[in-house]
RNA sequence: GCCGGAGUGGCGGAACCUGGCAGACGCGAUGGAUUCAAAAUCCAUUGUCCGCAAGGGCGUGCGGGUUCAAAUCCCGCCUCCGGCACCA
C-alpha cells in the first residue's frame, strides 16, 4: 500500500464515495435531535476565491462536528444566482446572464465539493431556476394581498452605472453597494416593501438573536433608527394646518421659524399667490443639482428660502415664518420641521445665515446662554425658560410633561420615528425574477393569477441596461397582454425584483426544495427551523440580515412558520485580505485556491485557514501565497500522517507492556479529549489545532522514549483521528479505514473522556509573595490548605523574600499560595 | 459628533467570559544531529535588560484606581478598524 501522504489521490477517492453513496443526504425530517447549519449562500459570479474556501470551510467543521455529536445535520447549499453581479459579469464578457451564470454554478458545486464540504446535494437550489422564483412571485402576490408590497412615486437612489435603482440599504456611503458608483436620486414610480409595518417588531425581537455579536446588533438597531418623541400641529395663515415630528416638544417655546424639504408638494401649494413662485422652482432645480453626499453633507453651508408664508406655534400664538430648506429631508417625520435655533446645531447654523430670531428656552445648570452671539446649539441638561406654564421644569420630565399637555390639548400627541426606510424592490434590470403585475387602463394594477406562476423571464431579449426602461420592456411579445380581470390589452411591469428577496427565504426553501406546490410546507419547515447556525459575513448586516428577518416575521403573521426569529446564532467570518488589500485578480494578490488543492491538498488548506485565528478575526495572507500553507499545515499532516503509517506496521508482540509511560500518554489523551471538546464548542478551530498539536508531539515523545505498546497507540491515534475529522476529514477518512474499519469516520460518536484519567493528580501550586511569583512546587491535587502553607513556608527560595512571618497568606487550593511580607 | 469593536514577542495568535506562573500552539530565527551535499526529518534555544552563572529587574497602547495579586475588573485618555451621520 502507498505509503507517502498522496494527498491528491485520497482527497479525489473520498470526494468521489461521499458524493457517489450520497453520504450526507438527510431525511425530509430529522430522527433524532437536529442541527440545522447554513452558509450564507454564494453569488455565482466567477470560481471559487478564498473567501468561499473559507466560509465553506468553518460552515463545514461546524456541520462535521455536529454530526459526530449524533445529531442529524442539515447542511444544505445553494446558489444567489440572479442580480447584478452575474449579470454585469455576464455582459463584460458579451454573454447571456443565464449561460455565464450556470457554467459558473456547476464550477462551483465542484470545487464546493472538492473543498471536502459535506453538504446535502439532493438540496441544491438555484434562485434563477423558475422552479424557485415562481414563488419570489407568489410571495410578491401574498404580500401584495396584505397590503406589504404596494407602489409608490418618490425619490429613489439610482446608480448611474449599474441602470438601475437601489435600496436604501445597497447605498453605502452615497456610492453603490455593487459598484461604487455615486448614486443620484431619481424620481420614479417603483415597487415597496412595508418594512417599516415591522420595525418595532424588528427592534423588540432583537434579545432572541442570543447568538449575535454586539457589532452586528448595533449596526441592525442604529440602521432601524427608533426615535421617541410627538407630533405637533401648526396652524397656517390662510391654508391647512402641518403636522411636525419633533423629539423635544419640549423646547416648542424656542420654534422661531418652521423649515419644510423643497421637494415637499405642500411648498408648491403654499407659495402660491406670495409672488414666489418662479424662485420657488429655481430653488428647487439648484437643490437637485446636489448628489446625496454634497446634500448631505454638514460641512456645506446651508441653503433656504422663505415661503412668503407664516405659521401659528400652538403654545404661544406666535406667527413664525415658513422656510424651505435643503437641510431638512422630505422622506423622514412629516418632511415638514420646527426649527429651534436656540437647542439644535443645523437651526442655528440656519439662523444665524439668514439672520432668523433666536430663543433661549432651556437654561443650563452652570451658565448663562446668549441668544445674540451663541454659535453652539445647547442640548445638555437644564430647566424649561421662557416656557409659559411649563417654566422651571426640569428636561429630565421636561418631554413627557409637555407631550401629555399637548395631546390633552388636542394640539399633538407621542409619537415615534425610524430612520429605517421601506424596502424598494423594484429593479430595472434583466437578470431577476419579473413583478408578477399588469398594468390595465380600466383596471389599474392586476395581479397575474396565481396558477399563472410561474411568470417566465423572456430570453432573447437585449438585455443591456438602457437606463430609460427596463430591459424587459423591449420584450413586446412579452410585455402586452390581456388584462387578467377585464381581457383588454394590458401590459406587464417590466421591472424585476431586487435579489435580496430570493435570499429572504431561501433557508426555507432548503427544507422542502423540490416542492411544487407551495414555497415549502410548514411542518417540514419547523422540523429543522429555526436554523442552528448561520455563517456569513458581516457586510449583510443591514441588508439580507434586516430584509430576511422581515420576511420571517411575515411569514409568521401569514401562518407558514413559526419561529419569530430565524437564526438566533450568528458567525460572522472574518475578511480575508492580502497586505491589508482585498484579494482581486486586478491588484495581483490574489491566492489560487485551485494551486493549494493540487500543491497541498484541500485539508491542508481547510487546517491553514482554521489555525491561522478565530473564524470571526480578519486574516491576513501571508505574503508568501500559497506557499505559506506548507510549512504551517502541510508538514503537520505529513507529521500525522507519518504517526499513523509508523504505527500500522506494528511493534513485535504487541510492543512494550503497559507502564507508567503508557499511563502518562492515555491522560493526555483523555485530557486533550476534553479541552479540544471544549474548543468545538466555542468553535475555537485555532486552539483546538493547537491542542492536537500538542497531543501528536506527546505521542512523538513517547516513541522516541522506546514506547511502543500497540494498545495505547492505537488508542491515541483512532482518537486523534476523531478529533481531527471536521478539519481534515479526508486524512481522517483514509487513516481511518487503512486501520481496518469498513464504515465513515464522519459518523462515528465524538470521543468521550474519561474523567478519572482527564483529571490532573499533581498540580504545579504557584508561591507569590507580595504579588510576584517566588517559587513553583508540584502538589497532589487534593492537597490540603494547611499543607499548602506548610509547604510555600518551608521553600527556602520564599523565606529570602519574607521578613519572619507573614503578615497574612492566602491560600486558594490547589495552585496558589500568596504571601504578604 | 453618536454607536460598536480592537490594541499582547520579529510574525499569526493563546490566556480576558470566571483576576492567580503572560506569551500555549505554530511560523520565522539561531545552534546541533543526520547527509558527500541539499531537501525532508529529528533535538535544543528563542519577550527584554543586567549577569560567566545562580539569580534578579522590567514587560500586555498611555495615565490613574480597586486588590495580597490586574493583559483580565473600574475610571480617564490615545491610536486603529467598522457602522451611522443635516433622521429634527
């Protein structure tokens, strides 16, 4: 038998009898006790990088390390297969989106299975199937039902190079979250989620997701943006009243003027018959002129003009000008503000450039503000001024009381905010799943009926984003149809939906994928829901992370599932970079997974990756490239490996007899069994790595010491094997039949120790005298306390640093001793 | 500005949750064994300063505090990373 480590002979012969015998393949429902586990599931959008190898890598540990620990593990994958990134892919290289991206999708089940991951492949899903985005459709129709998904006019962000607009969320600094082009805002008639229906629900539900790290959660909750506060309503001279959003009612004393967004209809309305019309418009156009991040940005001075119109504030009669202003957004609260120069920093940089009166109403603990020369908003604590009624109470009361005042008034009420936006899912692109509507002259918006489902994309149309239209719309054959309702000529809604709606329920789909009369059926659902553990990266915190647990919550009301939160436990994987750079072809650092494979095999890459450092840490390559993996990974599984042949041959009649050596080896073993156990747990792959080292090296000394009892060794090297399957299960898998065994390693139970030879009889106890350490002495382990003392007084190495007696000792058994001199 | 996270040898990192020998494990480096030689492998040393040594001093971003004892807990800073940011 062959007895170098072949590494690309084993991996291909396992890859083959896992695939062939369908090994992790799970049952519609699980026998026994479950672990639901999912990578967040890949764009095809090229071959496999690293950053797949190591998502897939930690997924896959994880999934193996259940399995071991006898639970039935789904671990499922699947492709994001619609959207941008295929589809600019495709178009670069003058190719149909759905070739590109199917030839992509079969390279990267192949290397997802080379890589060694032992996921269910009678589950692949792939979101550009119709088979799966019939029920995009379905879902789009059942919220379209309720009142979730409806269509509005406004001002969206649109990517100029990329065609299409965006959700609030896929802009990331006023730049596509795609391409980085900056993003205009565009007027146009698009398709919504009523996302904001479940923010609060999305807020309050927050606790359930234990397993979420604090950065994830603050992303999610700021991003939500909840703010507390009231509604007021002013009176207009000659019109009707507006309503603000304010969250200090309480400074409604200090409202010297009122500011409205410019692109607010109700501006139009007001300026009428004021004679300033025309300056209105030209207002109007400037400000559009601004890309997002000038408009929003705090360094530019701000820009208003008076309306020629007045407002009532409702506690003091007091007529106050309306303003429109470009610092005041027309999408958040009413688009309409009260403006209080004296307490808010943009008011009074408002003010003060064009000259507008302000008010001191809260008055600080320490000092005097003054209104005339005061160039800092004041926002600390303080009591009420210049308040009416309400003076001299304290800001700490200050919100409610007033609040509650106004609402018995009839002139407000509590109320509360989001930042969060409601979801746009309209696209203008090819390459997604077509809004199942029609657009009707008598009937309006119809619904395509539901045995209609799915609603084929066309091929063969032009699909190269134009910009005016969607692509879709060049596809008249397509687009004009009879009016489901009345039979009239109609016409389709030629947008496609973003792709983020595929991924809001894909990990549904993967428990009943091949359903073909419902998106999945519940009970197969909740057999596996809510998944166990969930692996992706961080850069979905505000999008797939907010999007899905939103479709969740719906689910939920529409009774098709059960659990208010879908993954309570979440890894985010660390990036991974090369010279603090993301690794891409064009700045040449790129590592070939394909080269490790062939040079050093899939485990050792599988083992390079884990030990390299928490899977939540960023990781840096090497600047050596692939070539880091020899010594770090490779020479380690050789060393392995090399234990195990060593062993196979055998030691002349059973080698040595059990004694005092063989002894210390087996309680490493069991202790290595415990800590390593404890480290899969907290999925610590680096310590546990360390630990086998640690083990293998004691097993080396025991060799070189003349040990050779074949009973132990076989017992330390099975178990060793055991350990090591989730990381390098294809030596694993090998070593383990050439020791003779017929089934999978991969199934066998996880080694259990024994806690009698796990635990430590002798313990190093540590002597400190005044904090600093003075003398180490070996202890039994039920060393008494008195013992202890006895033995740290009589150390002569401690009585040259104590003075006589101590003033007082310390013992806590059964490691440490501290004096006090 | 607000909100999070992080700062430990030449390098990746461990110990932080739960205060108790800082630097596990690995890389690299140095020395040695083996070899005609190299690779591979094996063994040893490797925070830093003083010292021939025994030994001792210092040491986890900075400054304080709590404690017999602080990388770990508390307070105040600095730096880096990430997010949000004219959200009223």
């Amino acid at each position: 038998m062959e007895r170098d480590y072949d590494h690309i002979a084993i991996e291909e012969r396992w890859m083959k009898d896992w695939i062939d015998n369908k090994v992790w393949s799970m049952p519609e429902t699980p026998r026994k006790e479950k672990r639901y586990t999912v990578t967040m599931y890949p764009y095809p959008s090229g071959d496999m990088h690293m950053g797949h190898v190591e998502i897939f890598t930690i997924h896959d540990a994880i999934a193996r390390y259940y399995r071991m620990r006898g639970y039935d593990v789904l671990s499922p994958i699947g492709f994001d297969s619609f959207g941008l990134p295929a589809e600019n892919a495709a178009i670069q290289r003058g190719l149909d989106p759905k070739e590109w991206t199917y030839a992509n999708i079969e390279k990267l089940y192949s290397s997802a299975q080379r890589i060694g991951c032992s996921f269910d492949w009678d589950r692949k899903i792939a979101t550009s199937d119709p088979e799966y985005y019939k029920w995009n459709q379905w879902f789009f129709l059942k919220f379209y039902e309720r009142g979730l998904a409806y269509r509005k006019a406004a001002a969206a962000n649109w990517c100029p190079n990329d065609k299409t607009v965006l959700a609030n969320e896929q802009v990331v600094a006023g730049k596509c979250e795609r391409c980085g082009a900056e993003v205009t805002k565009v007027f146009m008639t698009q398709w919504f989620f009523k996302v904001t229906d479940y923010a609060d629900r999305l807020l309050d539900d927050m606790p359930l997701n234990t397993g979420w790290n604090e950065r994830l959660k603050t992303l999610q909750v700021n991003w939500i943006g909840r703010s507390f506060g009231a509604e007021v309503e002013f009176d207009v001279e000659g019109a009707d009243p507006i309503t603000v959003y304010t969250t200090r009612p309480d400074t409604l004393w200090g409202a010297t003027f009122f500011v409205m967004a410019p692109e607010l209809p109700l501006a139009e309305e007001l300026v009428k018959g004021t004679g300033k019309e025309q300056e209105l418009t030209d207002f109007k156009n400037q400000v559009a002129k601004l890309t997002e991040i000038d408009r929003t940005s705090t360094e530019r001075p701000k820009k208003g003009m008076f309306l020629g119109r007045y407002a009532i504030n409702p506690v003091n009669g007091e007529k106050i000008p309306i303003w429109v202003a470009d610092y005041v957004l027309m999408d958040y609260g009413t688009g309409a503000i009260m403006a209080v120069p004296a307490h808010d920093q943009r008011d009074l940089d408002f003010a003060r450039q064009y000259d507008l009166p302000v008010r001191v109403v809260i008055q600080p603990p320490d000092r005097e503000l003054d209104e005339d020369t005061m160039t800092e908003a004041y926002v600390g604590p303080g009591t009420m001024v210049n308040s009416g009624p309400f003076d001299g109470t304290s800001v700490d009361e200050s919100v409610k009381k007033v609040t509650d005042w106004l609402a018995s008034e009839g002139r407000g009420r509590h109320a509360k905010n989001f930042r969060l936006r409601d979801w746009l899912v309209s696209r203008q692109r090819y390459w997604g799943t077509p809004i199942p509507i029609v657009f009707c002259d008598d009937c309006g918006e119809v619904p395509v009926p539901y045995e209609e489902l799915p609603l084929v994309l066309p091929e063969n149309v032009d699909f190269t984003p134009t910009g005016e239209a969607s692509p879709l719309a060049t596809a008249t054959d397509w687009v004009n149809v009879a009016c489901p309702k009345c039979g009239k000529p109609a016409r389709r809604e030629t947008d496609t939906m973003d792709t983020f709606v595929d991924s809001s329920w894909y990990f549904h789909r993967y428990t009943d994928p091949h359903n073909t009369e419902i998106p999945f059926e519940r009970a197969k659902s909740d057999a596996w829901m809510p998944m166990d553990q969930y692996t992706g990266g961080i850069e979905h915190a505000v999008l797939h992370l907010i999007y899905a647990r939103f479709f969740q919550k719906v689910l939920v009301d529409m009774g098709m599932a059960r659990d208010p939160e879908p993954f309570p436990n979440l890894l985010n994987q660390g990036l991974i970079t090369m010279g603090g750079k993301r690794m891409s072809k064009s700045r040449g650092n790129i590592v070939e997974p394909q080269e490790a494979f062939q040079r050093f095999g899939a485990d050792s890459l599988r083992l390079f990756m884990l030990f390299s450092g928490p899977p939540e840490a960023n990781f840096d390559w090497p600047e050596e490239g692939v070539d880091a993996i020899g010594p770090v990974a490779y020479d380690w599984l050789k060393r392995v490996w090399r234990l195990c042949e060593e062993n196979r041959d055998g030691f002349d009649g059973g080698g040595t007899e059990a004694g005092p050596a063989e002894e210390t080896l087996r309680k490493d073993l069991h202790r290595t069994i415990k800590v390593v156990t404890a480290d899969y747990e907290a999925f610590s792959f680096n310590t546990a790595i360390a630990r086998l080292h640690e083990l293998v090296n004691q097993a080396y000394r025991y060799r070189s010491g003349g040990g050779t009892n074949q009973q132990v060794l076989d017992e330390v090297i099975e178990v060793l094997l055991k350990l090591l399957a989730p990381i390098a299960p294809y030596l694993a898998e090998e070593q383990w039949h050439r020791l003779g065994h017929e089934t999978s390693i991969h199934f066998e139970p996880w080694p259990e120790h024994d806690p009698q030879l796990a635990t430590e009889e002798e313990v190093t106890m540590v002597v400190q005298v005044n904090g600093k350490v003075r003398d180490t002495i070996l202890v039994p382990a039920d060393v008494t306390e008195a013992k202890m003392t006895e033995l740290a007084l009589a150390s002569e190495k401690v009585q040259g640093f104590l003075n006589g007696e101590p003033k007082k000792v310390i013992v806590k058994p059964p490691k440490l001793v501290s004096l006090v001199a």
